[in-house]
C-alpha cells in the first residue's frame, strides 16, 4: 500500500479546534454473565452463582471494548444498556466460536513438543505461534492439533446483567484488572501529579525482561478507554 500526503484544498479546507473534536472512548463494563452451548444444552462459562458445581465461576467479570472480552454483538447491545438492565442473545456460530476450517487442523512434529520438554497427548492443550489448540491424535513421530475453538459449529446463548460501568479511580481498577491477569501483578499505586494521573505497578511472578512487554501493553490500550488517560511507570 503506497501512503500520499493528501493535497491541501485551500478553498475548502476546515480547521477545527481541539476543543471541536471529542474524542471516542471505548467502553468499560462490569457485568454478570453466562454463555450457554445450545448445540449440546450445557452451560461452558459463567459467573453467575449456581447450585451446579460443574460451572465456571471465574468472579468479577470486566468487559473491554474492542479486545474480545465479549463477542461483538454482545459489546452492541451492551453499548445499549443501562445500569441494573439485562438481555439474552442468541448467536449463530460465526458471530461466536467460528466456523470450523479444515487449514487450522495441523500436523507437528512429535520433536517439537520433546524440544520444549512437552510429552504430547490426547487432550492436551497447547500454544503455538500464539495460537491455543487441543492434541487430537498422537500416532509415531506425528502429533495432529486442533486450533479450531472446541465449541466452533456451535449455537450459543449469552445472558449479561450490566453492574457498573465504573468511573474515575476505580475506571482505572477495572481497566487494570481486565487487562492484565492478576497472577502478573503484585500491587500497584495510584497516585495525582500535577495534572497527571500516574499508575506504578509492581509485577509479580514475571522475568525482567517481560516487564516492558506488559507495560508495554498497558500504555499502548489505555488511550482508547480514558479522555485523559493514566501514566504508566
């Protein structure tokens, strides 16, 4: 793709302010939630207490606009809603977990899993070249992986209760929380400088040299979902 400075069309040309611009900030959710299978009848994710113990509860659930926290059609209707309101959605499986495609079925070397200390077998889930699948079959020196989601093909049926949609200093709490897993972090400060709001996080559990890559990401997201973002340090 070839990129052109556009040409000026002084007759025509418009100069707006800053103050003229509002900027798009995107949403931050704190909701209740199931997502149901309706293809097999089951439940397969949820934060909604239950009876069943077969559920995943995996507490406070917060929904980041545009990372896919939510399939986009939930995002839609959640865009809609008011504090305390709540819908049902049913999906058709190309607006959920996709369809199935025959090109993410791959075969890899039993090597490669022995070269990274991975005994390959049914069932077992990995990550490759950023991609999670499950092993399928395990047959000689050939391993084959399913990168298909395992509920591709599948109707689903989501519920979301909107709780919150959090401002000021707990906007940033939730942001936080949805942004990085909560394993990585030890604590973190927020504190006002001047005209600035600066966050300091102490990372948990993570090599030197993984601390720039996850500050890294927060300060390349953070401007979508504040008008005045945070500093990170």
């Amino acid at each position: 793709m070839v990129v052109k400075k556009q040409e000026e069309n002084k007759e025509s040309v418009k100069v707006e302010s800053k103050k003229d611009v509002k900027k798009e900030v995107k949403g931050i959710y704190v909701v209740d939630y199931y997502i149901k299978d309706l293809t097999v009848g089951k439940v397969i994710e949820s934060n909604v207490k239950s009876n069943n113990p077969a559920l995943f509860f995996n507490g406070e659930k917060v929904v980041l606009e545009g990372v896919g926290s939510a399939f986009r059609k939930t995002e839609e209707k959640l865009k809609t809603l008011k504090v305390g309101e709540e819908f049902y959605l049913v999906l058709e499986p190309k607006d959920a977990y996709g369809i199935r495609k025959a090109e993410l079925l791959r075969v890899i070397a039993a090597s490669d899993f022995r070269d990274n200390k991975i005994n390959p077998f049914v069932g077992l889930q990995v990550n490759a070249d950023g991609r999670v699948g499950t092993v399928k079959s395990v047959t000689g020196g050939r391993v084959l992986v399913d990168f298909n989601s395992p509920f591709a093909n599948h109707k689903i049926e989501v519920y979301y209760k909107l709780k919150l949609i959090p401002t000021g200093k707990e906007r940033i709490e939730k942001f936080i929380s949805a942004a990085l897993p909560k394993e990585k972090i030890k604590n973190y400060s927020i504190e006002k400088k001047d005209k600035d709001t600066v966050v300091k996080i102490n990372f948990a559990s993570l090599r030197k040299e993984e601390e720039p890559i996850y500050l890294g990401l927060l300060k390349a997201t953070v401007k979508y979902y504040f008008e005045d973002p945070p500093k990170f340090e």
